[in-house]
C-alpha cells in the first residue's frame, strides 16, 4: 500500500468514527426552575440510560439538577428541580 492509499485509507476510517459518534449526539431541553427559561444541552448516552448532574443555568446562574431518562426505544425524557442549597 502507497502512502496516499493509507492516507486515504485512514481519512475512510475517521470519517467513519466521527458519523458514528455524531449518530450519538442527541439535543434536548429542559426548562430551569428558577427563571423558567428553556435550556438545550447535549445528551452523553454513554453515561447511561438514567442520569442526574447539577448544571448552573446559564440565564439566572441558578443550580438545577438535571434528570435524564433515554428509553429502550431511543425516547428521551429530561426535566430539571431546583437544587436546594
């Protein structure tokens, strides 16, 4: 193999990975507690199809915790509560 066939060759293949991993990211929202703006993140399905973290909401910088549920079936539920200090 020349070197402009494996360079070619592993471009196929990063390409590959990068439409692989972008079938991955998924966008939701919620809507924040506090100022009842609506907040879009990105979905990380590797952490689980049941997540919660603590994200400050980037309108009034106040802390809610953030629930993930992503069904068999692909669905995706996120809601957010105001994290009590």
């Amino acid at each position: 193999m020349n070197h402009a066939q494996k360079n070619a060759n592993e471009k196929s293949n990063f390409e590959s990975t990068v439409k692989d991993t972008e079938m991955l990211r998924d966008v939701a929202t919620y809507i924040c507690e506090s100022c009842g703006e609506e907040i879009e993140l990105m979905l990380d399905h590797s952490e689980g199809s049941h997540q919660e973290f603590i994200e400050d909401c980037p309108v009034c910088c106040r802390s809610n915790i953030v629930h993930v549920e992503i069904g068999e079936n692909g669905g995706v539920r996120v809601w957010a509560t105001a994290e009590i200090a």
